[in-house]
C-alpha cells in the first residue's frame, strides 16, 4: 500500500510503486480531471501539482511521491491564484475542446504563484510544455496576464 | 483534385460510424415524463425539456459537445422560445435513443458534418415553444383566465391583468398532463433575444474545474481497463501467446486471445498497458 496525499486527503492506495500517479488519480481514485494525454510527458494534459510545483502526472512514479503534497484541477481552485486562473479563464473564453486545459490551468497557476506579473516571455516559458491542439495559446496568454492582475 | 475540408469530415464520419456519444441516463422522478402520449399532435417537448417542480430547468442536447460550441447554440435555440435565460438552465447529453434524438440530418444519433444547427433549427425551438405554449396553458387554467392574456418571461409565467404570476416550476406538472400543441408559431427574428447574439459557452465551467465527462472519463462499477494489440499486417492471424508475463503483472485480470489480436484487461490502465 501507498499513503498518498491527494488534494488535502491521505489516500491509502494498493498499486505498485511504478504506477504512474496520472492513473491512481484517474483509475483508482476516481479523479477523472487529469488528462491522459501521450503519456511521455511531452503534452502537459496530465500535469498536476506536487508540492506548488507543475509536474507531469504520466512519468511521476506513485512510489516516488512520498510526502509531497498533491494538488489536482478539482481542488485548484481552493487556492486564490488557482480560482483567479479559472475565472479568467471563462471570462476569456480560453477553452475550446477543454480537453488540455486542466493541464494549461495547472501549469498557469503554478506560474503565477511564482511570477505574480509575468510577460508574455515568461508566459510562453513556462507554458511551453502544455500543447493545444485547437490552438488556444494566444487566450491562454492573455487569460494568464488578466488573472495576474486580479 | 480538390478535398475539401468537410468533405473529409463527411468521408471520416460515415467510415466512422459517427463520432463519440455522450451518455448518461434522464434524471428519474418529479419531472416531466417522455414522450409518448399516442392522442398527441405534435412531438412532446419533454424529449429536450425537464422542468422540475424544485423549478430546476433542464435541456437534454442531442449533440455532442466537442469545442464547436454546440450545447451553448442548441441550448439557445431552446431557451429562446421556452423563455428562458441562459443562467437558468442546466444541461445534460441525451441519453442512447435514436427514436428521440437522431440528428435529422444524419438520420442517425450522431454529431458531425456542421449538421448539429442545421437538424436542431426546427426541432428544437419546437420544442421549447411547444413547452412554454403548455406552461402558458397550465397557468391560464390555474389561473381561470384567456391563454392570451398570459406571457412568459425568463421562466416565469404572468398574467398582468391580475398581477399574478407562477415560475415554470410551480406548472410543470399540470402542463405534463396537458395535450402537446401540434403546429406551433415560432417567434419572428426581430423578437430574438439569444439567436443570433454573442453567449457565453454553457459547457466551460466543467471544463477549467476537472468535472466534464469526456469519453475517457466514462467509469462505471466494477469496470476494467483492455488494452489490444492487433495484427501489424492485414490478414494476419494468432498463432500463439505466452501469457505468463502478462498474467504476472499485478492488476491483469485477463489475457484475451482474438483471431488477429490480444487484448489484456486490467483494473487499471497501468496494468493493461504493462501487460500488453
């Protein structure tokens, strides 16, 4: 067994240790929000949060998480930034499909938690490993400098 | 040769056999009830239109929602003549159905092609002015006055004269029991308030809050996770399969041997993939 921590909440969960997190989320949590995307962590759908930071859920091992705190796109929105970032997401109008932007809203937050006013340089940066295959990046950039204002 | 764009959507479509369905099942009890009175004129609304009597007021869209923004257009074509605005409202996929819910132009329970606006052009503002004709109705006879002196606005029926009034939820169920309208006047394109105007989309918000369901977030008790490897040749057959290493991997349940496949079955897709 595995004690994970899972949006505030230890789960213990009976998976081996070089189970990707992504799939303890989705499969056996039951946290559908991350996305499966390549699983190669080259697209950014999966990304979550380990401790503030952006990680990539596909490639991060269940055994390798420890204490770390997880944050998901269902909780991300309990923090300031993160509901900062989801409300000017809509009011941009960012989504298309959706199906990346748990992922973009995940890596925005992370970003702006650590840059409060970034330029469209430090946007691209760090936005540089979520993909959108509708091609969403022009609203995701200015969604990110409006939440950065709220 | 030219291919056009949607000539290759079209082609991919039917190859296809339709593109990915949303499923879910109708929200059982204290709602209007399906379709099918056989004395009716006129298709029942309820198909489209749940309206509770806690005035929950719910649109089934028959189409799938992929981006294009079709659940916020359909659902407009609805409220426009239903009266109802657009924060009123919750939305839900149709369940599998065909009778109530092949795209007209399709012929069957399938959204592609840019068909989705062009089958639910009639059908569905039908539906909502059928339903607002009813709650009309219900409200004239609770009421003991002309049908014509009462108007609908944003969910509510009114009657002027008397400064009564009655939101939807209150008649749902004396309109469930009234006769469907057969043919139905639809408003003129002067009067619309939500055609045709810039909406904000319906289905976003579950969309930056990892609540959506999309085709890979279907889960259902006691499901498993199949992975397949099929034949790299066209034609070519199992000859034969050592499964112990996939039965090893924890989580495997199953190895499935096809004519020109493999399938292994996990508890999760981390098992089926190492498995496969």
């Amino acid at each position: 067994m595995i004690d994970l921590n899972i949006n505030g909440q230890t789960h213990s969960v009976d998976v081996p240790p070089d189970m990707p997190v992504l799939w303890v989320l989705r499969d056996v949590v039951g946290l559908t929000g991350t996305k499966f995307g390549c699983g190669i962590a080259q697209c950014g759908a999966c990304t979550i949060h380990l401790d503030g930071q952006a990680v990539r859920s596909c490639m991060l091992p269940a055994g390798a998480v420890g204490n770390a705190a997880i944050t998901t796109i269902e909780k991300i929105g309990d923090s300031p930034v993160g509901a900062a970032v989801q409300k000017a997401w809509l009011a941009t109008e960012v989504v298309q499909c959706g199906y990346c932007q748990s992922g973009q809203i995940m890596s925005a937050t992370a970003l702006l938690e650590q840059t409060k006013k970034p330029t469209d340089e430090q946007i691209d940066a760090a936005m540089a490993g979520n993909i959108c295959r509708c091609g969403t990046y022009v609203r995701i950039r200015a969604a990110i400098h409006q939440a950065a204002e709220a | 040769m030219t291919l056009h764009r949607r000539d290759l959507l079209r082609t991919g479509l039917l190859a296809g056999g339709g593109l990915l369905l949303g499923f879910s099942l109708p929200r059982p009890g204290g709602r209007m009830a399906r379709a099918g009175q056989a004395d009716q004129v006129g298709p029942s609304p309820t198909a489209f239109i749940q309206i509770g009597t806690d005035n929950a007021i719910t649109l089934i869209m028959p189409d799938t929602e992929c981006g294009q923004g079709i659940w916020t257009s359909a659902a407009a074509l609805i409220a426009e003549e239903l009266e109802v605005g657009m924060d009123q409202i919750k939305l839900m996929p149709a369940p599998p159905d065909a009778k109530l819910y092949a795209s007209p132009a399709l012929g069957e329970q399938a959204t592609g092609g840019s068909t989705s606006i062009i089958g639910d052009w009639e059908r569905l503002r039908e539906a909502g002015a059928r339903a607002r004709i009813m709650l009309i109705q219900a409200a004239a006879q609770k009421w003991h006055v002309d049908p014509a002196t009462c108007v609908a606005q944003e969910g509510v029926v009114h009657h002027q004269a008397s400064g009564r009034s009655a939101p939807y939820g209150e008649l749902a169920e004396a309109a469930n029991a009234l006769p469907v309208p057969g043919k139905v006047t639809l408003k003129e394109p002067a009067d619309w308030t939500l055609i045709g105007k810039p909406l904000k989309r319906l289905d976003t918000p579950g969309k930056v809050n990892g609540t959506a369901t999309y085709g890979i977030d279907v889960q259902v008790p006691g499901m498993k996770i199949g992975t397949v490897a099929a034949s790299p040749v066209i034609g070519g057959t199992l000859k034969s399969i050592d499964e112990a290493a996939a039965r090893s991997v924890p989580g495997v349940r199953d190895v499935v041997k096809l004519r020109n496949a493999v399938a292994v079955i996990g508890d999760h897709f981390w098992a089926a993939r190492q498995g496969l």
